[in-house]
C-alpha cells in the first residue's frame, strides 16, 4: 500500500499540473474591498486582485522537485512488493516506516522525505493548481495558513508529499474554505522556507497574493 499511496499520489499531482482534472467552475468577482467569491472558497480583494499577466507563471507540481527525485518515486524498489496487506508495515505512514526500515538510505526512501528544492524557482512569482490543508485560522474562522499539497487527501487521509512537493502558504487576510474536495489555483511568490508540521513538512512557503477555483486552461 505505501507503493500505491505513493504513486497514485505522484500520478494525481502530475494530472493535476498537466489540466487532467476536470473540475470547474467560475469566478465572480465584485468592486473595491467587496468579498470575492469562488463558490467555495471566499478571499477578500486584498488577496485577490488580479495579479499583473505577464509576471506570473503557471508551473506544474514536479518541476519543484529534481529529476533524480521524480526517477526514483517513478521507479520503486521490489522490495516493497513484498510487504503484505494488513502488515504492520502496510499501516504505517511512510514517513514513519522510513525510519525504521533497514533499507532507509536508498533514493526511493531518499525521495518520500526530499527537502531538495530547485533554486531557480526560488523567488519566482507563479501560480500552481493544488489543494488546501487548514493549518490555522483567523478570528473570523477564515484560513489564515495551510499547505498546498497537489493531490486531495495529502495530510490527512493519506501519507503528506515529500516536502518538496509541499508549500506552506500564508495569507493576510484569509480564505473561507467550504470543501476541501476543490482544487484551487494558488498564485504568490515562492520562497525556500522549512515549514514543520504535524501534518506535514514543506519545503516551500509563499505569500498567497491571489486564488481561484481550479479549471483545466487558467486565465493567463
């Protein structure tokens, strides 16, 4: 199960990034400091006005992570084919298990825990499609914090991404989150910042500066 866990995880967030998910759904938006409303998610003008069109890129989940990494979750060892349904090693959470299996220096187990980043994506404005995990909230019960994992039920029903995979994400002014089950597309500027977690780790951070609900082809 942690193989299947994996790779359907690393296969969701590459259909995810490449517009495979069929998700829509429009953006309304209203005038001044009026609210903004993306059916299930609502972000004030603050965090979402729309960003200048040439400055962000839109950027896909596994090009956060170095090919070595990606080579070595796409080609998992044997050895994992070996551990039976119902085991206790099948119940563990990967993170878990990485520390006490015998064969936790080789690069598939490497590449579960990654904290390696792509230094040139450092500072870059983008924007990327992906799921929200609430890590904190406002007074208003407004998310304030949260990663952005790329495929749903990282973290929570399923073991987290590799850091590398994951970004924490802050915002001034919060986002009202009504189902967690919508993808979003998250737009800021990302930072090299280890963000810890009993959740999860990330290895980016950003400060979201717009969102929108998920659709195949984004408004460029």
């Amino acid at each position: 199960m942690l193989r299947l866990i994996t790779l359907s995880g690393l296969l969701a967030l590459m259909m995810l990034a490449m517009g495979c998910n069929q998700s829509t759904a429009s953006t309304t938006h209203t005038q001044d400091d009026e609210v903004v409303s993306t059916h299930s998610a609502n972000v004030s003008k603050g965090d979402a006005q729309q960003a200048p069109k040439p400055a962000y890129k839109t950027v896909e989940w596994i090009e956060l992570m170095p090919k070595s990494d990606l080579d070595a979750l796409l080609n998992p060892p044997d050895y994992l084919d070996e551990i039976e349904d119902g085991s206790l090693e099948d119940t563990m959470s990967n993170q878990v298990y990485n520390a006490l299996t015998s064969a936790n220096d080789d690069s598939y187990q490497q590449a579960l825990i990654s904290t390696n980043i792509i230094k040139e994506m450092v500072d870059q404005p983008i924007r990327i499609p992906g799921f929200i995990v609430p890590l904190e909230f406002d007074d208003q019960q407004n998310i304030s914090q949260f990663f952005l994992v790329p495929y749903f039920g990282a973290c929570i029903h399923m073991p987290p991404p590799p850091p590398n995979q994951m970004i924490y994400v802050t915002s001034s002014v919060g986002v009202s989150l009504t189902d967690l089950y919508e993808p979003f597309w998250i737009t800021g500027i990302l930072k090299s910042a280890m963000m810890e977690n009993q959740l999860g780790t990330a290895a980016y951070s950003m400060q979201m500066t717009s969102i929108e609900l998920y659709t195949e082809y984004p408004e460029e």
